[in-house]
C-alpha cells in the first residue's frame, strides 16, 4: 500500500498533530524563509523581518509538503516551493491589512500600522517578485506558470470582494466563487505543486489539486 492508499484507506491510523509527518522539513523552510526575507539596506531590512513575523501556523508551505509525502520524496525543489508560496501568502496578508485598515494581525502590529500604507504595498511587492524570483531558479518554468497563474486568480477574488463589500444581494455562488479564488485557489496550487514536483500522474495531482481547494473552502 503506498501512502496515497494509506491515506485513502478507512483503517489507516491517522496523526494527531498531521505536520509531524513532515516536521523536519518545515524547520528547514523556517530556516530558509529566515535567510532568505532579508536585505542589505537595514531600514528595509526592519521591515522586511516585521513581515515574516506575521506569518501563521505555516499551513501552506505543510500543504506542498505532505503532497509531496504522499506520492513519493520530499527533494530541495518542496523546500524552495515550500518557501515561495508561504511568501505569495505573506504578500496577500500584508496588503489585505491596507484594504483592511487593520492594525493588528497575530497580537502583532501590522506593518500599515507601524510603517504606513506606502511602506505596506511596497512589502507585497517585494515578497511577491522576491517569490517569483526563488521559483524562477528550479529546474522547469512549471512552478512559475502555476504560481502565476494561481496568483492572477487570488488577485481577481481580492477585487471581487472589495467590489462587492456591502452588496447585500450577492448569491451563495457568487460567495462560493470568492473565497474559492482568494483562499481555496493558493490550497489547491501548494498541493498542484508538492505532487507535480515528485512526478505524480496526472490523475493524483488533479486528486491533491481538488483536496487542497476544497480544504481552502473549508478553511474559509
């Protein structure tokens, strides 16, 4: 049985806590996004760290992770993906707290609140471009295509729900497709991503791809 069956199966044990499965390796991606949210300019450098301070249980690079657990080895092309979409991730929250005007996330303060609006945007950026640049260095462009793609389509659910804010008459689909793209979108890519990158048939990565959307939903 491998560990997809195992996974699938009615007697399979499960874990309490389901990062245990791959907790070395989300210790080397904490490592790596420590090293890698980082710059010269020691102004920038503040609040760039502040950044990577707000993120939370991490449950995006696990995602990659345990997909790439599931059908075969976890190699250095998980870790980096690991890596890049929690920074896609971080870059959605810091620009969700402008929209928000939020001014704390975590019992930390937000980096609007702290640095301002301008200051915020521009660390969305950053981590955004900063992500594409660690998957434009893997082997393929695949990641790159997903990522982007998987990006554009979070954007347009942010927009759709701004525009949306204090429509009263939105539908239960209209809902559904929202938080699809701004939530579920970036769960289905991490898991596209941690199956497609271990060589998994097209079948298993679809089947991840859907798992991962659908506790997107869940989640939201």
């Amino acid at each position: 049985m491998n560990q997809v069956d195992a996974i699938r199966s009615p007697h399979a044990s499960v874990p309490s806590d389901l990062f245990s499965l791959v907790r070395p390796e989300l210790a080397q991606v904490e490592q790596r996004l420590q090293s890698e949210l980082r710059t010269r300019h020691e102004m920038v450098d503040q609040v760039v760290r502040h950044g990577y301070r707000l993120g939370g249980k991490r449950l995006r690079p696990a995602l990659v992770l345990l997909a790439a657990r599931a059908c075969g080895d976890i190699g250095h092309e998980h870790e980096t993906l690991a890596v890049v979409v929690e920074m896609i991730h971080t870059a959605t929250l810091v620009h969700d707290d402008v929209l928000d005007e939020a001014e704390l996330r975590r019992h930390v303060d937000t980096v609007n609140a702290r640095w301002g609006n301008e200051t915020s945007v521009l660390l969305g950026d950053f981590l955004f471009s900063h992500a594409f640049y660690l998957a434009s260095t893997l082997g393929t462009v695949e990641a790159c295509r997903l990522i982007g793609r998987s990006t554009n389509i979070v954007c347009e659910g942010e927009m759709r729900q701004t525009l949306s804010e204090g429509d009263l008459s939105i539908s239960e689909a209209d809902y559904l497709a929202i938080i699809d793209a701004k939530t579920a979108e970036l769960c289905a890519c991490c898991c596209e991503l941690g199956a497609r990158y271990t060589g998994a048939s097209d079948a298993v990565v679809q089947a991840l791809s859907t798992y991962g959307r659908h506790l997107g939903i869940a989640f939201q």
